[in-house]
C-alpha cells in the first residue's frame, strides 16, 4: 500500500514533511477517496501517507472580523452539518454536504479533501464556486491565498505544488439579501455520486436580482459557472417566466459531455431541470427546513489527546480495542479493517466492497461509526475502537442485537454486523429516532437480501435497558 506512514501532529510538522519527500506522497485525512483509490491500486508507487486527521489546528470553523466563514483541512461534513454558523451563513454549502454518502463516510470525508480531489462531480465544489471561495495553500515557503475558480487547471489538476497543502477554505457568509440553493441528480438518495448538481446564489435589492451566480458541476472535466445565465439573471424579477429561461440558458451554457454516467443529452435535459429546482426553491420560505436541525450523524465523538510527536514510531500500533489494550507490529500498511480481522481475530466487521458502499465493516472510532475498509490500520494508534463483539455487557446481547433476533431482521446475516453497529449508535445519538431519522442512520449500509422492513421494524421496538 505504503512505504511509510507518518501520523502528523502540527501544521509545523506537515509542511516540513511536505518539504523533505522524494518519492510519491499524499496527504490523507478522511480517506474516503484515496483508500479507495490505493484498495485498487491506483497508487503502486506510493511511497508516504502524511495522516493529517489529528492536527488539531486543522479542525475549526470560525467567523472572522470581516465576516469570512473559515473551514479548516480536517473539518468534515458532518462537521458542517452540526455547524449552526454555516447553517445560517452557508446554506447551500450545508444543502452540498448533507447529500454526500452516508453518516459513517461523512464522519471522516473532509470538505477540503472533497476540493483537493477535484472531481468535477464532487458536491461541494459547486456551492463553494458560487460563494467565491479562496483557499489557503501552505507551505515551509510560507502561505498564498488561490481562488477556487483558479484552483483547478484540468481533470482532477491543481493548482498545489509538491511541498502545499490546502489549509483552509474561506469565503463571506450570506448576508440578508442574499439566497441561494444547492440541487444534485443521483442515482440513488444516498451513496450516490453525482451524474449532475448545481448551485444557485442571488442577490436581491428589493424584488431585483442584483448579482446572480450559476455553477454546475459534472458536465465537463471541472465545475464551470453559466455565464450566459449568470447575465441574464441580473435585473430581473424571479418569476416563473425568468426562472423557465434561465434554466434553459444554463443547460446551453453546461455544454454537456457525454460519459459513463450520462449522455449529452440526458445531461443537457437534466441540467435544466436542476436549475429550474434551485432557482424555485430561492422562493421558498421553508428551504431551511428542508435539512433537519439535527442531521443524523452516528457520532457520539469520544475526547482523545491526539498522538504526541515521538510516540509514533511509523509501525507499533497502541490501541484500545473493545476495552482491551493491544500493542501491534506489523499492520501498519494495512486497512483498520484487515487489522482487526487478520491481526485481532475480530470477523464479526466483514469485507463487502471495500470502497465504502455497504458498511458491512462498520466499526466505532473515537466514538464515530466508520466503515473500517477506507480507514488505515495506523489510525488505530491511540484510538479507542469498538467492534459487534464488543457490544453487551457481561455476556449479554446489546438490546439491537436482541431486537434483530425478535424480528427475524437477521437474514443471510453477512451485513448484519454493520447494520447493528450503525443502530447502536444511532440509538446512542437519539434513543428515540423517527422512520425517517432511521432511515438516514442506515443509508450506509446496504441488504442484499431486501429485507430492509424487518430492520427497521426492530431498531423501532429496540427496548431500552
């Protein structure tokens, strides 16, 4: 997978890693797109992980003097969602976030790596577009401020040089007179990559459009405004009339390409379907309310103090697992998900796709649900991690465990392990969750036996000790 893992403490330390590398080196944070990529070898070559995930320095969002919202490099999108100052300055930026896979993936996906991968089909690149976004590029020769719209020279092309990293992402929250949305076409709710989305942003001096921003992404080879539409917006009243043509420019301006998954045509025709939907929900009065208060998160996040630099050695792993404390050599170059199987003798988390698609190998980290496949064995260092066999207690099935059994929810069993974990924790985050709030705790896992019903069913009649 690796030649060498390096569990990175300061900002300080990263830049100076940055510096010194020879051979081929990626940044990981979440990992949700470059455990992917090295599970299918994409990366032979590479030769040092710089893991980022526990600089504390990188994981605020703030306010400043001069009203630019700042997100750091390891903020994540869940993070995003339980923010109340991006929720009330960055909504559309919320809207993007709250679309991306699932809890357990948006427990780890960063906002930044979402940027840094630079796949035109990403769901924040749009939104953050059209809020004239800057980035922060660090490094040991000191920081340059890049716009995101200058940011990317080509398909999945950077502006980076070697020794960058992105530190921060910053922009002006909304003001008063400003509204904006964000719209995706899927194939799915959830888990789903976008064949399309769009953003929408507005200014308004009364009823008049005085400023108007239309960024679309997953049309071409990165995410581009609709200039053509972008002016003929500006002047005008938001009626229906203004909003049917607008949309039609916008899908003229896309210049659509035809790819793997969708046609020109099909894109072009969706494209305005999109923008017709973002430019009619800026009438709404209830937009906000479109996203809940409190998104489903899985994550009742534990307190950890990081790992002090010196302790790492770049293989033995000291880590807590189900309560127990093991000292392990030789897995640093794997999965979490591979250590607990091969190393821990822990099979209960099962290998499903390994891309992150059916949480069968969902695992607790610091208190997160996480699908262990995408995350490496060297995070495990000083993390605390629970596994389905360490749910119940002297003995005993874990109350979810007991109610699956009650309701016939275990079928072929293969997912089962995940579902559970996801459920536990789900009734952790709120012991009395709706369908729907079930339903958006478990769209991470998937069933190939269907029988989603049953599950349901059993996490609802879960009896409380």
């Amino acid at each position: 997978m690796w030649k060498h893992y390096h569990i990175v403490e300061t900002s300080e330390q990263l830049a100076e890693l940055l510096a010194t590398q020879e051979g081929p080196t990626k940044i990981i944070a979440g990992g949700t797109d470059l455990m992917v990529e090295i599970n299918n070898e994409k990366w032979q070559n590479l030769d040092t992980v710089l893991d980022i995930s526990r600089v504390v320095a990188l994981d605020k969002i703030w306010q400043d003097k001069e009203n630019n919202l700042h997100i750091g490099a390891i903020v994540t999108h869940n993070d995003v969602l339980h923010s109340r100052l991006l929720r009330d300055a960055a909504f559309p930026l919320v809207q993007a976030c709250y679309t991306v896979a699932s809890p357990a993936l948006r427990n780890r996906a960063t906002v930044v790596g979402n940027l840094v991968t630079a796949s035109p089909a990403n769901d924040t690149i749009p939104t953050l577009m059209a809020l004239d976004a800057k980035l922060v590029l660090a490094s040991v020769r000191g920081e340059r401020i890049v716009p995101l719209s200058e940011f990317y020279k080509g398909y999945r092309q950077t502006a980076l040089e070697k020794d960058e990293y992105v530190k921060e992402v910053f922009f002006k929250g909304l003001t008063a007179n400003q509204r904006g949305s964000f719209r995706k076409q899927g194939l799915r709710k959830a888990q789903a990559i976008s064949i399309l989305n769009c953003c929408v942003l507005l200014s308004f001096e009364e009823d008049v459009i005085s400023d108007a921003k239309v960024t679309m992404g997953s049309v071409g080879p990165v995410v581009m405004h609709a200039p053509s539409a972008e002016a003929f917006l500006i002047g005008k009243v938001l009626d229906d009339t203004v909003i049917d043509e607008a949309s039609r420019i916008a899908a003229s301006d896309a210049k659509a390409i035809s790819d793997i998954r969708g046609s020109k045509e099909f894109r072009d025709y969706m494209m305005k379907e999109l923008v017709f939907e973002a430019l009619h929900d800026i009438t709404r009065d209830d937009l906000r309310q479109s996203i809940p208060r409190k998104p489903i998160s899985l994550n009742t996040k534990d307190d950890w103090s990081g790992v002090k630099q010196g302790e790492w050695d770049g293989d033995t792993i000291r880590t807590t697992v189900n309560g127990e404390e093991y000292i392990l050599t030789g897995a640093s170059k794997m999965s979490l998900l591979h250590l607990l199987r091969d190393k821990l003798g822990l099979t209960g988390s099962k290998p499903g796709c390994e891309e992150g698609e059916c949480g069968a190998c969902m695992v607790f980290l610091d208190g997160r649900a996480v699908v262990s496949c995408l995350i490496p064995a060297a995070r495990a260092h000083q993390a605390n991690i629970t596994t389905i066999e360490g749910l119940g207690e002297n003995g005993q099935l874990d109350p979810v465990q007991i109610s699956f059994i009650e309701h016939a929810a275990v079928q072929c069993g293969y997912c089962t392990p995940g579902f559970v974990m996801a459920a536990v924790k789900l009734l952790q985050e709120d012991p009395n969750p709706t369908r729907e709030q079930i339903m958006a705790g478990l769209s991470g896992n998937l069933c190939r036996c269907t029988g989603y019903t049953k599950i349901i069913e059993a996490i609802e009649d879960v009896k409380h000790p």
